[in-house]
C-alpha cells in the first residue's frame, strides 16, 4: 500500500538546537499534517497544510508543503525539553485515504 | 483533546475474553475512527464511520467490531479472534470524512 517515508527514525539533539524532519513518498496528495505525541497519550495536531508550497508557522514550529505534494517538512526552532515527543505525519490521499508515517521520536539531551 | 472520552485508560484481557473500549465525543463532528498502534510503528486503522449505523473496515479490522447507534458514541470490542490484542488504541474524531483528525488518549490493552 501507499507509504509515507518519515525521517530520520529518532534524533539526539542539544538543547536549544533547531529541528528538521520530513516526511516523503512517491505519491501525491492534497493536505499535509503534523501531530506530536507524547507518551501515554494520542497525537495532538500541531499544523495543516492545504497547498503545494505553502508554509505554516505554529510558535516555534514550521511546516511546509512541498512544492511537488510529495513531501513536507517540519522545523522546531530552538528546542526546549518539552518539545521530546514522537512526531508523526500524515497525508491526505487523492483517494481522501488518511496515511501516517512511522514517527520521528526526538530526544534532547541534558 | 478535550472534545473526546476515551476509557478506559488502561485494560487487561483474558485469554478468550471480548472486551469494549469506548469512545465518546461531545464536538458534533461527524466521523470517527479507531486506530491501533504498535510500539515503533505508525497508526494502522480498524473501522471508521462517516454517519450512525454506517460504518467501514479500515486496513486490520479482523478480530475488531465496532458499533454507530449514537453519532457522540462509536465504541470497538476487541473479540477473542483477535490473537494479538497488545496494543495502544487511539479514537479519532473529524467534522467531515479524512478532514484533519483530533485524537482521544488513548487506552492501553493488555493481555493476561
């Protein structure tokens, strides 16, 4: 079945260091969505994208649809400790089929 | 999200034991949806509904059934077919079908 490639799989970063992940596959699609979960509990939804290019500020966060519809990206700028978490992505297919990606689990070390 | 009940938080099966987590939503949206999800992995869904007493099979709804006789209410029983019920369930809910999805907290199953 159609896949969303999430990446990296987990990162070690500093804190106070910025972010970057992104999600991709070989397939289009129409909206672009980016949750963070923390343990124990569901993904709460931190941004929507809706068009190609478009690019969505949420505080220190940004998100941006990929100018292909095949990818987005997320950034967190100057990471603070409760920013730990799972990241996950989710795509909205041309079939309106709701996909996720496996999650990019974000340590800071002390 | 504070929209949406899920309960319990935490529940242990028998082996051969049906058991139901509920999920209750007071935000009027029309679609709700169960997932489950497995350490290290994405979420996989079971059953989604669109309006009451309609409802579909998502990608794993083997050993899951589902119900839709209240549109606030769209609890999953975890049959005993279900072999490997170990596993984190999450209930969404959206205003329309595959809109943005807003999730309850989830219930941890574990069996006996």
């Amino acid at each position: 079945g159609q896949q969303l490639n999430q990446s990296p799989q987990s990162m070690f970063i500093q804190e106070g260091e910025d972010v970057s992940m992104n999600c991709t596959s070989s397939s289009i699609f129409n909206t672009w969505l980016w949750y963070k979960q923390d343990p124990g509990e569901g993904p709460v939804l931190l941004i929507a994208l809706y068009k190609a290019g478009e690019l969505t500020s949420n505080g220190r966060l940004t998100a941006q649809f990929g100018i292909t519809r095949k990818d987005s990206f997320l950034n967190i700028s100057a990471s603070i400790p409760s920013d730990v978490g799972i990241y996950f992505c989710a795509g909205l297919n041309r079939d309106d089929k709701i996909i996720f990606g496996k999650g990019t689990r974000l340590h800071i070390l002390p | 999200d504070g929209g949406i009940t899920q309960s319990p938080k935490y529940l242990f099966r028998k082996e051969g034991q049906n058991v139901t987590l509920s999920c209750e939503q007071n935000l009027n949206h029309d679609a709700m949806y169960w997932y489950r999800q497995d350490p290290g992995q994405g979420l996989r869904l079971i059953y989604y509904s669109q309006i009451v007493n309609d409802f579909q099979k998502g990608d794993i709804a083997e050993g899951y059934s589902v119900s839709r006789e209240k549109k606030e209410s769209f609890p999953l029983t975890v049959t005993s077919a279900q072999k490997n019920p170990t596993a984190f369930y999450l209930c969404a809910i959206s205003e329309v079908l595959n809109e943005k999805l807003f999730f309850g907290s989830g219930t941890q199953l574990s069996v006996l």
